[in-house]
C-alpha cells in the first residue's frame, strides 16, 4: 500500500497541530462489536447502545454511588434524572482532541480542512450555537495521526483491538476521534466513560468518514454523527433509551420516546407521557438536517458523568 503525506492541518483555537503519519502491516485479526452506535434508520443491526432497563440500571446505580461520595446531585434529585440545574455554575470542560485518520491510499484520506470542519461543528453543537442549550463542553485539536492501512480502514470494528492500543493517546479526559469506511449501516460507535477502567486503550469514537460535514453519505452528512458519538463518550444515552417505560435517558427535560426517529417527522409522539419525541436532539437517529440541540439537562449529566469518570 502506498503511504500518503498530507498538507498540515489547519489551526484550532490557536492550537499548534502535529501531524503524523504511518503505514503498517498486517496484524492479528480480533472479531470486536461496537459498544455505542449510530445506525441509519431502518437497520436491521441491533445498536449495542441500547442498554437494557437491567443494564442501565445497574449503570446508574454506580453512577449514584459515585456521585453520593462527591456531595453531588443523588439526594438533590433522587430519581436520578439530571436537569438544567446540574448545569449552572458547572465549570466549562475543554477536551483535547487527537484525531486518526484511517484510510487506503487516497480512499479515505480526509483532508485537514474537513477534520477543522468535524471539530467546529461539534464546537458548535454542544456550544447551542444551533440551537438548544450550551453545554458548556468544547473541544480543540491536538494532533492528527494518519495511517495507510486498507484491513483497518475497510474493516475497523475487526482490527479495533490492534488500532486503538497503537494510536491511541491522552488518558480519560482525551477524546480520540478514528474515521474509517464502516460497512453495513453504521455510522459510528463509541465507549461509555464508566468502561475506561476497564479498557483504558479501548476508549474513544470511530466515524465513518463519509459522515463528516460535506461527506458522501446522504441525509448523514453534516458532521452530527461524530456529535451523537461523543454524546455517549460523555455519558449520555439515546432519548429512546428505556422506551415509553422506565427512567428514559435520565434527563428530565428530554420527553419520553418509544422509537428511534427516521427522517424528520413533525409530530412524532410515540409515547403517553407529555411532550412531542424530541426528533431535532442530537442522541436520537433523525437525519442530520433535523438535528439542533441538546438540552439543559443533558449537559447537566455531562457534567455530572464526566465528575465521575473523566476529571
């Protein structure tokens, strides 16, 4: 495979980029699933971000604990349901960024100027520069590693467990962002905050490099895929976690949603409780032209998540 050299990233808020690039060669094969996923709506795939109520159960139960121990939110709001009151007064978090390019040749070399583009979209994404809350949760870049290999860039679910140890940099609070050709109907998958003990090397978001702002994939390509991903990095789960039943995403102002959203469907209500399903939120599966906000009450469990595990 030919290694490829690319012109020099483009700043981030000032900060200086360092670019690497490396080929490699074969390596051992590893059968992996995604943790955290965004599917196109309309798979047949089972998202393994769907937690059962048992799984997110015993999730939160920890979470709690933790939180309990710190003097946070658990007695304040028992149900377990963070609001937007988690979120005033919460001190901004900046995340460094190291973004690695997978690619084949020129199959996936994306340019500086469309990781620039990834990065100010979901600056603008969880800074409600769309609309809905600030979350006050930003992101600058640190380096951008690209490695020729057509095993890892055509099939990165297989060969997660040899890329991620070798690329991967930073500790919990580091966000490595992987772009790759994902087959199937995935658009990305990500790991959840309270896995990093357990598998430091295995944390971070892969993407599929269409999906990036101006990329191929149609109805999927303003960059939200990355957003959603690095939703659930920072602990948030889909608004139809738990369905119409149980305690949802733990958000108290996103309404309760029975089904994940195709599309951009005025309307939609799938479930008794009050409120319309929350289809312009950036953790349900409309398309990325419906997307526009988190809430208060995402960023408070942000923040509350990312006290727990990655401060």
């Amino acid at each position: 495979m030919p290694s490829t050299t690319a012109s020099p990233p483009r700043p981030v808020r000032q900060e200086a980029v360092r670019q690497e690039t490396a080929r490699t060669g074969d390596c051992v094969k590893a059968d992996v699933s995604p943790a955290n996923a965004r599917l196109r709506p309309g798979s047949h795939v089972r998202d393994r971000n769907d937690l059962s109520l048992e799984q997110a159960a015993g999730v939160e139960q920890n979470l709690n604990r933790i939180l309990d121990g710190l003097g946070l939110a658990p007695e304040q709001n028992p149900r377990g349901q963070s609001t937007g009151r988690d979120l005033r007064g919460a001190a901004p978090i900046n995340i460094p960024v190291y973004f690695h390019v997978l690619h084949d040749g020129s199959s996936g070399n994306v340019s500086a100027e469309a990781i620039g583009s990834q990065l100010d979209t979901m600056n603008a994404s969880y800074g409600g520069q769309n609309g809905g809350a600030n979350t006050r949760v930003s992101f600058t870049l640190r380096a951008v590693t690209r490695t020729d290999n057509a095993d890892w860039f055509n099939d990165p679910e297989r060969y997660e467990r040899t890329y991620k140890p070798r690329l991967r940099q930073g500790g919990k609070s580091t966000l490595n962002l992987y772009s790759a050709r994902i087959g199937g109907d995935l658009l990305g998958w990500s790991t959840f905050p309270w896995k990093y003990s357990a598998e430091p090397k295995m944390d971070g978001v892969t993407i599929h490099y269409g999906s990036m702002p101006g990329g191929s994939i149609e109805n999927f390509n303003k960059g939200f895929s990355a957003t959603h991903e690095v939703g659930h990095w920072l602990g948030l789960y889909h608004t139809f976690q738990d369905g119409c039943g149980g305690q949802g995403d733990r958000v108290a102002d996103t309404p309760a949603e029975r089904d994940p959203t195709n599309g951009c469907p005025a309307g939609k209500d799938t479930c008794p409780s009050s409120g319309e399903d929350p289809i312009h939120n950036y953790m349900d599966y409309s398309y990325d032209t419906c997307m526009t906000s988190f809430t208060g009450g995402q960023g408070g469990r942000i923040h509350n998540v990312w006290t727990a595990y990655r401060a």
